[in-house]
C-alpha cells in the first residue's frame, strides 16, 4: 500500500488514515459497511456517544481492568 500510494492520492490518503488513527471511534455500520465515515465528533451522536463511554467504563471497572482509571478520571 505504501508504494502504491507515491503514486495514488486515494490510496496515500487512505494510508494516512491508517497510519494516524484517532484514539476514538464511531460508525454507523448500516448505512457505512465500510466505516468511512467516523461520527465521534458528531454532535448529533453525543448522546450516543456518552451512553457507550458510560457502558465502557462500567465494564472495565467491573472486570477489574488496572488502567480504568486511567480512561475513565471522573
């Protein structure tokens, strides 16, 4: 992919994409099978969002995972 993307803008994008991920995402994956678009900064999804943070938080607290704390400080 690398060397194809000196010669391919989409695909040079697409590497980009992949080689700078963001710590989060979201995808609706009925209407985006292919997860292009990522709605984490959505604010049509903030409610979303917070309820799935909340759901996270309670599972990594509840399984014990030693670095909850460090994703979930409130």
């Amino acid at each position: 992919m690398t060397a194809a993307a000196e010669k391919n803008t989409d695909i040079a994008a697409r590497v980009e994409f992949y080689s700078t991920r963001v710590p989060e995402e979201l995808y609706d994956t009925a209407t985006d099978p292919d997860c292009r678009k990522n709605l984490i900064t959505d604010p049509a999804e903030s409610g979303r969002i917070v309820f799935l943070h909340s759901k996270l938080g309670d599972h990594l607290r509840e399984s014990g995972d030693p670095r909850a704390t460090e994703y979930f400080k409130n």
